[in-house]
C-alpha cells in the first residue's frame, strides 16, 4: 500500500515519510488507533516505503518488485501476528496451538479487501465463531523464529502485530527482549486501540504514533463502512432509549435477551457504537451537529432524541456503557449485564 491510497490525516502521513528521510526511524513504533481507523494502512503503508528501492515524491513508487509483493502482502520479509484462537477451518493439529500462519490466507483476504476491518471482521473471516482471539507465547516464539533469519531481499524484515493488547502475559515477557534488542533491520510496527493494556516496558520501547480520528467524509471514502449504516445496534440502542424515555420496562426485554446472545467482540462493538451514537445525541444537543460527524441516515432521528433526552443522561449513559465493555472482557453472565445496562438507563432517561 502506498501513503497515496491511505485515507487518513495527511500531515500525519508527511511526519513517517520525514521520519524515514533523515534516518529517524525507531525500529518500533506503536501506533495507536480508534476502531477502523487505518492504523494497519499507515503501517502497510509505511513498510513498503523503507523497503522501496525507487521512491519519490513522498511515496514509494508501487511498481517495483518489492512494492507489488507488498501490495499483494506476499514479500518474504513482511510479516504479520494478529490475535486467533481455534478455528474449524484449521488442521486438528493445529487448534491447541493456533498462530497467525494457520490464517494468512484469510487475513490477506481480509485486508486487500479493507484494511480498515475491525477485530469482529476478522474473527469472522478466520473462522473463530464467538470465541475471543489471542496472541499467545506459541506466537511469540515464531516471531522470533522468523526475526533471528536474515532478511530475503529488503533492507527491512517488516513485523506488524495488529491488536498486541490482545498478547498474554507470556507472550509479552517473551517478546520484550526482542523489542530492547531488536536484530539488525528489523522494524516492529504495533497497531493498537488499547496501548494502556500493553505492558509498561513494551510501551517504553516504542515510539508512540497517535492516530486522529477521520472525518465523515474520510469515513465514507473507505472501501466499506461497517459502522456508517449499522441498522441492527442503532435499532437495538434506540429501542432502549425509547424504552427508557416512555418508562416501559417490557420493552428491553427482548433488546437485551438480544445482546447477551450475541458473542463478546459484537457485544463490545455494540457498546462502542453506542458510545458514539450518545455523544453525536450530545453534540447535537448542545448546537454543534455540525462538527458531531453525524451520518445522513442518521440525522432526523438524532435531532429528534437530542430534543427529548435530559441533559444529566449523557454522562452517566457513557459511564454505564464503559462498566458494560470491562464486564464483558471479565467475562461477566452476558444476562446479568445487559439487564443491568438496560436498567441503568431506564433510570437515567
């Protein structure tokens, strides 16, 4: 991928590309992103312009040997770790000990098609069902594996790890002596949304790359969307405040049976969603729709929620759903915790 076909922050892109230019390059850097945020494009991105033999204008030029099989994420030097867990679609063998390898096709797949997926994408598309992915100490020492070997052809051994929050504590420990002695030509690049879950001393030893949040229109310019029409949680978010404006108990009831079936990660990118929804709801109140980011589908029925909800609701909704996202990771009953959610805001409404 080139700098030229990343949608996100321009300046940001001019600030790796400078990095590069004057020999400022850390040999690990950890960016960290919202969810679809185009943390993995700005690292494939990145990848590909240390190891482009011809670049120019700022980008690499997209046509050399090494640009194509990067751009096909196929070059011998790129490497990827990303969080999995037992799947049907691996050999019996494999699934006590799955590791990124056994899923590189589905990944590739992936992320031709959109490098801006999120972690349920990609369950989905390995085949994990509602289990949760990880990146386990098995990982770990393939990582090293592959690191200690000399580079093919670039003058870079490139290895991205999307999600390393996702990485047990083993892992962890395992690979931090690799990250404070790197071998020769090998660049590290973490793609995280929750760098504070990372370990303090893997954070020390990466240079640290914020991410700013896109524009509507950056958003609608992406191969796909998920989060621009997402009928089902908006219907599900809605239907609770309507249930909580009008008071009518009985009307949860079959949202949150709902939410508690469905697996963790969709559960966590409903709250996450909501999250969003609430505050364009706030923006909105408070006069500033214009910079809330609000989708053309989304705007009539906003407006409308924004002239109808108290002002003390938005907070203490926000509050709620952060409790809700750390029950779920706790592996908390599913029951217990959308009811509570949905209790709460009942109250609050």
């Amino acid at each position: 991928m080139r700098f030229a076909d990343v949608i996100g922050d321009k300046g940001l892109k001019e600030r790796l590309i400078r990095m590069v230019e004057h020999k400022r390059l850390s040999h690990a850097i950890l960016f960290r992103e919202e969810p679809h945020g185009g943390g993995l494009a700005f690292a494939l991105a990145l990848g590909q312009y240390v190891n482009c033999r011809h670049r120019s204008d700022g980008d690499s030029c997209g046509i050399c040997p090494t640009c194509n099989q990067f751009q096909k994420l196929i070059h011998p030097d790129l490497h990827f770790a990303f969080p999995v867990n037992s799947s049907r679609d691996v050999a019996e063998s494999q699934k006590g000990r799955p590791i990124s390898d056994h899923f590189l096709d589905n990944w590739r797949e992936l992320v031709l098609n959109d490098p801006y997926f999120t972690e349920q994408d990609l369950y989905d598309a390995i085949g994990i069902d509602n289990k949760s992915g990880n990146i386990s100490v098995h990982e770990a020492r393939r990582i090293i594996e592959r690191l200690q070997l000399r580079s093919f052809e670039a003058d870079y051994k490139v290895m991205v790890i999307w999600l390393p929050e996702k990485m047990n504590q083993e892992c962890s420990n395992k690979l931090l002596k690799l990250l404070e002695e790197p071998p020769t030509g090998t660049l590290f690049l973490l793609v995280s949304q929750a760098p504070e879950k990372l370990l303090a001393t893997i954070r020390s030893r990466c240079q640290l790359i914020e991410i700013p949040p896109m524009s509507a229109e950056q958003h609608q310019s992406k191969p796909q969307e998920p989060l621009q029409e997402p009928v089902e949680y908006r219907d599900m978010l809605t239907g609770l405040i309507e249930a909580g404006i009008s008071k009518k108990l009985i009307d949860t009831f079959a949202i949150w049976e709902a939410l508690s079936d469905m697996g963790r990660e969709k559960q966590k990118e409903f709250c996450i969603y909501s999250e969003k929804f609430i505050r364009k709801i706030y923006m909105t109140s408070q006069g500033l729709e214009q910079i809330a980011g609000i989708f053309d589908q989304e705007k009539s029925q906003i407006r409308d929620l924004a002239s109808r909800i108290k002002p003390d609701f938005y907070e203490k909704a926000l509050s709620a759903f952060d409790r809700t996202i750390s029950a779920i990771e706790s592996n908390t009953n599913s029951k217990l915790t959308f009811c509570d959610l949905s209790n709460r805001l009942l109250l609050y409404l």
